[in-house]
C-alpha cells in the first residue's frame, strides 16, 4: 500500500458560489472553511494547499441566531496606548460585511502560511454581482 501525497502542481481548483441571503452565518462559513482547505476531496493531503476557490455574494443578507446582532461584540486593537475597540457585529455587517466572513473564516482555517494562503481564495461581495463569471463557478449547495 502506497499512501497518497498531492502535488501543488498537480491541484486540480474549482470555483464555488454561495448567496449568503437568509443563510446563518457560522452554519455556511464552516462548509466554506472544509471547501477552502480542500477537506471535501478524496485527495486531501493536510499539509498542500488542495482547497477551492469560494466566492460569497450577498454578504450584508446574512442571518445572526438569538440577538448577536445587538449583542456579539468583535475587539480590534489600534496599536495605539488604550486603543482597544468594540463595535457590535450587526454594525459591521453594515457598513463592511467582508470583515465579518474574513474574521470568522480565518479562525475556522490553520494558523499557518498554508491558512494564509487559503483564505486568500475566499472572495466575498456584498451584492450579488461578482467579476468571476469568466471561471465558471458552481453553486455550493449549504444545508440550513
């Protein structure tokens, strides 16, 4: 028995497209997070770079459960003396639903290079309209 190892060069990418409307954040951002790092093929190898390209449209549409949207706080720091800041995570839908899927999507990945370099392939847009249309993505089938 020969045990399987993926070449980079050999990964095969696909695009995938997901409409956040109505869909609960965390629910659809952990199917986002196995396809990113490639855990929905057989030929996954834990330390390639194997995952798919996800694009997210619709970003300002999605669901909170209970009140986290009045309630969850997210912590930034400014790097100044007494710079730490909150701001409420339904605000920041609002005004940037991007850093939202960023920062929930970047804990879900490895704290590594290889992390970094998965994330890179998450695109996300606040309206329905992308410039991907040339790659052909498939839709993403999520379960609620």
């Amino acid at each position: 028995m020969n045990t399987f190892m993926a070449k980079k060069e050999k990964v095969k990418r696909n695009w995938y497209i997901v409409d956040a409307k109505d869909k609960i954040l965390g629910r659809m951002l952990t199917t986002v997070s196995r396809v990113l790092q490639g855990k929905h093929k057989p030929e996954y190898t834990p330390h390639v770079d194997v995952g798919d390209f996800v694009i997210i449209t619709n970003a300002g549409k999605v669901k909170l459960t209970g009140k986290k949207m009045e309630e969850k706080i997210h912590y930034y720091v400014t790097h100044f003396q007494g710079g730490l800041r909150k701001r409420m995570v339904g605000k920041t839908l609002e005004t940037a639903p991007d850093k939202v899927f960023r920062r929930s999507v970047r804990r879900m990945l490895p704290r590594s290079r290889l992390g970094k370099a998965m994330l890179r392939k998450l695109k996300v847009y606040e309206g329905a309209e992308h410039p991907h249309l040339a790659q052909q993505p498939k839709e993403l089938v999520i379960r609620n």
